[in-house]
C-alpha cells in the first residue's frame, strides 16, 4: 500500500462567519458555541476516503480579520483548493468574497474554489442567487452548512478533497491478470510469459 497524499486546502472568509468551527466539526466532531479569534492561522489534518482512494487533507483555517492579512498570504502558497466561507446571516460577508477571491487569486493563481454559505441553522439575510452567482462566476461550486448542525459539513469537506485531488493519478487495484503481466515483463524466463 503505497503512502497517502497531503494536500493543502484552505478555509478563507471574514472573522466570525465560523471557519474555525466548520473546521472542529469536521475534524473532531464537536461544535463550540463561543471560540477565540483565530490568530494569524490554524491547521489540522484529516484522512477522507474518495472513490478513487485516500488522501489525507491538510486543512489551513485562516484569520479572517484584515490585521492578519499579510501573515496570511504567506500560508496561501502550495494550497490546491479554497473554500471561500461567508455567514448567510450577515451580507457584508457575502459582498467581501470578492475581496478574499481577489487576495488569495493573486498569490495562488491556478487556486480552485468552492464558496460556502454557513450558519444555515439561523436565519438568513442574504439571497441565495446572490451567492450561487458569484460562485458561477469565479467557476466554483456553491454549498451550504451549519457548523453547529453538522448540516453539510461533511460535503463541503469532501468537495475540496475531491477538487485538490484532481491532479493526482491514484494506483488501481492490481486484477490478477495486471499481476501476472508484471511478472512478465519483469522475468521473460517466467512459466507464466
């Protein structure tokens, strides 16, 4: 069994639209009604198994106020897939994905995204189309989530799996028949050649 890919995501948006908490959810299966600011940035790691195998997701949550912002665009670097997060209970959240597009676009160029609407459990201000507009937009999915449900958590998760993990070529199960070629080509003497 050959070893598990890493591979870098990042979860980006405003402080306080819950990043942090959509990131415990997931990883340790726990929702904290009242957090501390991140400082700067967090990570953890997480294993997801995809239909084409296991890669090991190493998640960077970013400090969403703009104090943090030139620490952050040093940890943008060697990511394969962001999600954008915004709070649908609060509209200016939604307005500045632009500007966090915009930030990590030009540090990460080829960047992937996928943008998140959270806190679905309350109720919302925005407009839906609103959101599903501007992810059209920069080519990214739109998915929702509640942090304190766990209401989408999971896939949002598996969604920047799956995106970070488009460039990789998983081994395939080996059938007997690709075994036996292999023995083949490695020994022409073999009985089985």
């Amino acid at each position: 069994m050959g070893k598990i890919p890493v591979l870098k995501v990042v979860i980006a948006g405003d402080g306080n639209v819950g990043k942090t908490s959509l990131v415990r959810r997931y990883c340790e299966g726990k929702f904290e009604a009242s957090r501390v600011a991140t400082i700067g940035v967090d990570f953890q790691t997480k294993v997801v198994e995809l239909p084409a195998g296991s890669v090991k997701l190493s998640i960077w949550d970013m400090a969403g106020q703009d104090r943090f912002r030139v620490v952050r665009s040093g940890f943008y670097r060697g990511s394969l897939a962001t999600a954008l997060v915004y709070d649908v209970t609060d509209l200016i959240s939604l307005a500045n994905l632009k500007k966090w597009h915009q930030e990590i676009s030009g540090i990460t160029p080829d960047q992937k995204f996928i943008v998140v609407g959270n806190k679905i459990d309350l109720e919302r201000v925005e407009q839906v189309e609103a959101a599903q507009t501007f992810a059209e937009r920069i080519t990214a999915s739109y998915l929702e989530t509640s942090a304190l449900t766990g209401e989408g958590v999971t896939d949002m998760f598996r969604a920047l799996a799956s995106i970070a993990s488009s460039h990789l070529s998983f081994p395939q199960d080996e059938s007997v028949d690709q075994q036996n070629k292999s023995l083949r080509d490695e020994d022409p003497q073999s009985p089985l050649g």
